[in-house]
C-alpha cells in the first residue's frame, strides 16, 4: 500500500536519508529501528509530507504523492503520531481530538469515531474537559494517538510511542497498537524499544546513519546475532 | 440577540450623553483613543495571541492605513471619500501584511519579531521621505468624518468579526498553530495559510484604525508611528491576556482611563504608569483575562461550535 522509492533528504549540508526503500503492505505493522540520529524521524516526517525529499518517490495505494501536500496525504488516508506526543497543550482533550478530524466534513462518522476512540481509551472520556497540558505522559501519549485516529487513517505512524512511558504503560501502548492493527489500519511504527517493537512486528527494517541496513520478519530479526548485539542487550 | 440590545443601549447612552453636552470634547478625544487602541489590540492578538506569531509591526500597519485613508480624504473631503479612504486603507495595510506574512513565514519567535520590527521602521522611514506624504512636517488638515457613530460601527463591526472568526474552525486552525505547529500540520492545518491569514486579517485591522486615527485627529506624522507605538499595543494585549479578545478590550479601556487619570500628576505619569503595569503582570502574569473571555459579555458566545453542541445533546440523550 505505501512505497518509499530510493528517497533522499538534506538538511542543508546533512545527508540525512541515503536511497532509503521500502515498503508496507496493506494490514501489516511494520517496525523501523535504529539508533538515535538513524533518520527514523526524518522518513516518518517525508512519507506524511512535512519535509521534502531531495530525490525518490513516495507512492502511496500506487499513486506517487512524493509532490502531494501534508495536507492532502491526511485526507488520502495518512495520519502521523508525532515524536513527543505534540499534543495541544492549552486545548481540552476533546477540543484535541476535534482537530484530529480537522480534515473531515462528515460529522456523523466523527462522531462515531470519538465514540471509537472513547472506546479504546476510556480515561479520555473521563478527561475530556481537562486541558492536555495537565495530563500524565502516558495519557497524552494516548491522546496524541486518538487523536491521530480521529482522521480515519488507512496507515498510521507512530513515532517513538514508548518514549519515557513507564515498562507497564509501554505494554499497554503497544498492545493497543496491535489492537487498532487488528481493525484494520495498517501501522507504521518507529521504537528505540526494539524488543517489543519486534516482538509486534510483522515485518522491520534497520537503519543506520541515514540507510536500511537490515529487513526481514519480527521474528527473524529478533533471532539476528548483529540485532541482538546493537539493540538488545546481548 | 441580548447582545444586540445591549449594544444599541451603550450607543444610545452615549450619543444623548455626547449631544447633551455632557461628555466633553476631551473625553471624546479619550473615547476615541480606547475605541483605536480596542482595535489595534485585538487584532495584534489575533496575529500574537492567537495563532502565536510575535508581531512588532503593528504601527506599520496602522500607518499605511491612517496615510491613505488621508490621502484619500484631502482629494475628497466627502463621506463616500471618507469611506473610500477607509476602504484604500485597509486593502493597502493588508496587502502589506500579505507581504511580510510571507517571508516571515519561515522565521519564528524574536526573529519574526525583528524582521516584522524592520518591516515597520521601513515604513516609517518611506513616509518620512515620500513627498505625498510631506515627510516630517506631516499631513496637517485632514478633513474630520470620525464622530461617536462611526467610532461605535467600526470597533463593534471589527470586534464582532474577528470573535467570529477565532471562535469557528479557522480560529481553531489558527490556536492549533499556536499551541503546536508541527502537531497542527500533522493534523493537515494549512499553517502557512492561516498564518498569512492572521497577518492579512490583523493587518487590515490595524489600517482602519489607522484611518480612525488621521480621521479623528486631522494630524499625521510618520514618527507617531514608531517602535514605541507596536510595543503599546503589545502592552495591552499582554496585559488583557493573549488569546482573550474581551482582555483586550478590558485592558485598552483600563489602560486609557488609567493615563487620562494620571495627567493631572504630570511629572510622575510615566512612572505611575509603568508601577502599575509591573504590580498587573506580578499579579495576573497570565493577564486580565488569561486566554478566557467574559461569558455573559456581549462579545462572547458567538460563534457557537456545532459539533460539540451535538456531542452534548447526543450525550444527554444516553
Ligand atoms: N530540522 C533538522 N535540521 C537539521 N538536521 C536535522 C533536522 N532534523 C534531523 N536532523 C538530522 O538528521 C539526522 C536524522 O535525524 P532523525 O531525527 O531523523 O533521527 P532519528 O532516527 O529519529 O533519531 P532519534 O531516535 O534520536 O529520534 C540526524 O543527524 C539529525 O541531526
Ligand atoms: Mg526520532
């Protein structure tokens, strides 16, 4: 469903993205890992169209967007979980949730999909006047994706979910991850926390310095002597 | 609709008052400072306070339009040339504003303030050497439309706007750059486009209360509109709160009653002045306001968000 052909970014003299390709496929949770400054934020940021690419294309369902705005892809169906959660902080978490449907003119299936997202995360619910500022790091972490769900994507990024959550929270968040998975958005997903990552992961790539170095299976890769070493622990 | 009967009674107060001889040609002059100084704030709060983009340009704008509306009005000294002059005045400082939202687009925090401070200080320099313009002696005679009636249509008409606008889903799109731009984006918010807005919207603003100005007090130079002239402004909506439009108008009527009262200690008034903007922000360091607004004033719930409306009511229904 997503193609990233032979991409390239700079920032200014920086290479930050070296002939990256890949691909995710309809369903399926896809894990990129690597170590910090790897560029996993860099292709989250130019696959959902906030940074441009100096070279390669995006394609997405077999159109080529690499030219679409950020704007556009949201309502193609991308929706992006930025790294450090980013929710509005001076806003209700309703009011978050409401411009996570920003895009969409159909109030109904909106506010279905509030009904949805209250579902699966019911102590937004309970929070839903409180302003997001004031909410624990795991909440706003749960904000920040509901948030993302209120587009109604057909692939979702997240990027760095498990970030500073406590290893209780970290299970619950990517539990879930499979669970949004499991109704049908295909996932997108950039850890640290490899381990887990995988352990989730129908399939993962491996970057370093600005390049995949390394693709196969969860599974496959969690057995990978070099993963072991570099990301977990031995 | 109370709203509304609440603002025919202020006018009509005020014009008996004003035709009764009971309000005198100084507090007149007062009235239509607080009414310029209402506009000026709250639409450098839309630029600042809500989409949070630092502007130090609003004399800039508040200059092109007071020249042009006077400009205007010297050729044609008749009310449709007074509106006209109005009109030219607004379009030329939004123009402007369109101009410096652009390039600013890419610049954040002090820089944006800077570059909009150099935008503005241009300006001021371009007056002080156009011939149109009489460089520093300035524009002395402009013919006087501005009375209480035009005053009362402009504040109410640009205040009733801009409530609406902040409180529909371009406003929203506007706070959500200011709370978060990278997140707004994400969420598909066109940020640059609703930062240009801001500026176009806030500059235009400006211009008309320019207009009011050079209308009202038939004298313009280009140093009225210096580096001293954005920073009151700012003061004011700092002061009222940023993203409180009724902190606005509170802080621009507090603040302009505040230093009529304070002429009578001359030789202290500055520093009077400045003590008691000091012991406001130790007290209230969010401002008046904070980024609420006054519920039951006639300025607030106006727009009315319909989805949360639905949400309650579907809520209720359970
Ligand atoms: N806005 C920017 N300007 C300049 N350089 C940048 C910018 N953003 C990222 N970089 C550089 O690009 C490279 C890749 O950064 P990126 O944020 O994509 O890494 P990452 O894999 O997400 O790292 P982390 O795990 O620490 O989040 C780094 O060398 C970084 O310094
Ligand atoms: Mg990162």
């Amino acid at each position: 469903m997503l193609e990233i052909r032979n991409m390239d970014v700079h920032y200014g003299m920086i290479h930050a993205l070296k002939d990256v390709s890949f691909e995710v496929h309809r369903g399926e949770i896809v894990v990129l890992i690597g170590a910090n400054g790897a560029g996993k934020t860099t292709t989250l940021r130019t696959i959902s169209g906030l940074q441009r690419p100096t070279n390669g294309q995006v394609i997405l369902n077999g159109v080529d967007i690499t030219n679409v705005s950020a704007q556009e892809r949201v309502k193609m169906g991308i929706s992006h979980v930025p790294e450090g959660r980013r929710v509005f902080p001076g806003m209700t978490v309703l009011e978050n949730l409401e411009l996570g449907a920003y895009l969409r003119r159909d109030r109904d299936g909106i506010l279905e999909d509030l009904e949805m997202v209250y579902e699966r995360f019911p102590i937004l619910r309970d929070r839903r006047k409180q302003t997001a500022g004031t909410l624990s790091g795991g909440e706003q972490q749960m904000l920040a994706i509901g948030r993302a769900l209120m587009s109604r994507p057909e692939i979702l990024f997240l990027d760095e979910p498990s970030m500073g959550l406590a290893p209780i929270l970290v299970q619950e968040i990517f539990d879930i991850i499979q669970s949004i998975n499991k109704s049908g958005t295909t996932i997108l997903l950039v850890e640290q926390n490899a381990n887990m990552a995988l352990q989730v992961a129908d399939r993962a790539y491996v970057m370093e310095t600005g390049s995949i170095v390394l693709s196969g299976t969860g599974s496959e890769l969690m057995s990978s002597d070099e993963i072991k070493k570099a990301y977990l622990g031995g | 609709m109370r709203k509304f009967i609440a603002l025919g009674l202020v006018y009509a107060i005020v014009q008996i008052l004003i035709m009764t001889n009971l309000i005198s040609g100084y507090f007149q002059a007062t009235l239509v400072t607080i009414g310029i100084n209402i506009i000026l704030a709250v639409s450098l709060n839309l630029i600042t306070g809500f989409t949070g983009q630092f502007s130090l340009g609003h004399a800039g704008f508040m200059s092109v339009g007071a020249y042009v509306c006077a400009i205007v009005t010297m050729r044609m000294p008749t009310i449709p040339g007074f509106i006209l002059g109005v009109v030219l005045g607004a379009v030329a400082a939004a123009i402007l504003g369109f101009l410096v939202g652009l390039p600013t687009l890419r610049l954040r925090g002090d820089y944006l303030a800077i570059a909009t401070l150099g935008m503005s200080e241009i300006i001021r320099i371009i007056f002080l050497n156009l011939e149109i313009t009489n460089g520093a002696a300035g524009l002395i005679g402009i013919p006087q439309f501005i009375n209480w009636t035009w005053l009362f249509i402009f504040t109410v008409g640009i205040v009733l706007l801009l409530s609406n606008f902040v409180k529909s889903a371009h406003g929203r799109a506007c706070i959500s750059i200011r709370e978060d731009e990278i997140a707004a984006e994400s969420m598909g918010v066109d940020t640059i486009r609703y930062k240009v807005i801001a500026f176009i919207i806030g500059a235009a603003c400006a211009g008309i209360a320019g207009a009011i100005y050079a209308s009202y007090f038939y004298y313009l130079e280009p140093n009225l509109f210096g580096f001293l002239k954005s920073v009151d402004v700012l003061v004011i909506v700092v002061l009222g709160g940023l993203g409180s439009l009724s902190g606005s108008m509170l802080a621009a009527i507090l603040l302009a009653l505040i230093s009529t009262y304070l002429q009578s200690f001359p030789e202290i008034r500055m520093v009077l002045y400045s003590l008691i903007l000091i012991v406001i922000m130790i007290f209230r360091p969010q401002g008046l306001m904070g980024s609420r607004e006054i519920s039951l004033s006639v300025f607030s719930k106006l727009g009315n968000n319909k989805l949360w409306d639905r949400f309650k009511s579907q809520k209720g229904g359970h």
